[in-house]
C-alpha cells in the first residue's frame, strides 16, 4: 500500500537531506583551542594598619555599665584625636550589652542577673605605621582592654594588583607556548580572557628586621596580592 503526504510535508521531507551536508563543514571549521590559568603574585610593603579594639565594661546594672563604657571610650577617642586620626579613621564596629547570670549551686537553683557587661568595639585605621606601636601603648593606657585583630594593608592597592594580573597574564602564556611546543603547534590568536576568584586578602609576612621600637612591638613585614586569570588561545598547525 502507498503511502500518501500531504504537499508541504512531501517539501519538507526533500529539503532536510539538503540542509544535514550543509551543517557539516561549519562543525569541521571550528577551531582546536588551548586553555590555560595562570596565577601571579605581587609583594609589597604594607603602609597602613586596620586596628579592631574597645572597651569592655561590667556594672550591677545595666545603666551603670553603659555610662561606664561610654566614659572609658570617649577618653580612648580622644586620645586618637589628640593623636591625628581623623574622624573617617576611627569607626564603631560593634555595640553589645549583655546581662551575666548566675543561681547554679544556690539553693532555690533559680537564675538571676548578677551584672551587665558593656562593650563597645571601634575599628581603626592608622595610616602612619611608624606611630602603630605608641598608639596602641596610649589607647591600652587610657583604658581599652580589648583587642580584635590586627591587619596590615595598602592605601591603594591598584598598583600592586595591576602587576599582579599582568604577572598571571605573563605565565598562562609561559605554559600555553610550552604546551603548544611539546604539541608540536603554534598558538594563535587570544579568544577570551578571564579574571577569576579576585584576590587573596593580604596576609603579613613577617620579617625579623621589620620590628618597629616603639612600646609595643610591630612587624609589619610585607602582604602578598596575588591574580589569577584563564585565557583561551586557538591552536595553529
């Protein structure tokens, strides 16, 4: 028995072979490609430090160890503006009030708030290394009696991740031509580059000669900046 179609569908059915051979050819011309990362890393100096302290206040009530914190605070601030720092430099991190309890081995076992604690952290930038040691000496006199951390870093850190992209650059095209040698080709032209992950934070490292004399020794030593990129070159016979 024959089968009969319908004319537009008889038409389609003749021009699908048609377009198959057609599609081929574009599938061969695709080029061969290589991939590559590459890493670079940049060290530098730090010059600028971003210091993390407070004050930690306890009362019987919670009113008195608020006013005691603000007090013990307000002299901390004033010394770093006696110091130099200006107001965009010293910063109110975190604010914490926090009853303490106790009633663990009393007879009735009942719970109760023996006191409040008080804590008022602020995050500073000192800009002047040099002055890090006798500034944290001052604060810790006037009355901060807590401490965060302490990291060092660059004012404008641009410069050093600029060359630690062209260093990144620079090696995933160290490996590529040794690949494309060992493969017995030739690179050819970039067809995309890539910039991954960003930065690793700074993190010291610390040098014996760098200890500074002030009264509380400091190290800055030098940060690392490091990049990372994936560049994609086409393959050349």
């Amino acid at each position: 028995m024959a089968l009969s179609f319908p004319r537009p569908f008889r038409s389609a059915l003749l021009v699908l072979p048609l377009l198959l051979p057609l599609a081929q050819p574009a599938l061969a011309d695709s080029p061969a490609t290589l991939t590559v990362t590459g890493e670079g890393m940049v060290e530098a100096v730090p010059d600028m430090a971003v210091l993390s302290l407070g004050v930690t206040s306890t009362a019987a009530t919670a009113a008195e160890a608020m006013a005691a914190n603000s007090a013990a605070l307000k002299v901390v601030i004033d010394r770093l503006t006696a110091s130099g720092f200006a107001e965009r430099d010293v910063q109110t991190e975190s604010l914490s009030l926090n009853p303490n309890w106790e009633g663990h081995g009393q007879e009735d076992g009942v719970p109760r708030i023996a006191s409040y604690t008080a804590s008022n952290q602020v995050m500073i930038r000192v800009r002047d290394l040099a002055s890090l040691g006798a500034v944290l000496d001052a604060v810790v006199t006037d009355g901060a009696n807590t401490m965060n951390g302490l990291s060092f870093g660059l004012s404008n850190p641009r410069p050093a991740e600029d060359e630690a992209r062209k260093s990144a650059v620079a090696d995933a095209r160290a490996k590529a031509e040794l690949l494309a040698t060992a493969a017995g080709v030739r690179l050819g032209p970039v067809l995309s580059i890539s910039e991954q992950g960003g930065y690793a934070p700074p993190m010291p490292m610390f040098r014996a000669d760098a200890v500074m004399a002030e009264a509380v020794p400091m190290a800055p030593g030098e940060i690392t900046t490091s990049a990372r990129v994936t560049i994609v070159w086409a393959l050349e016979q």
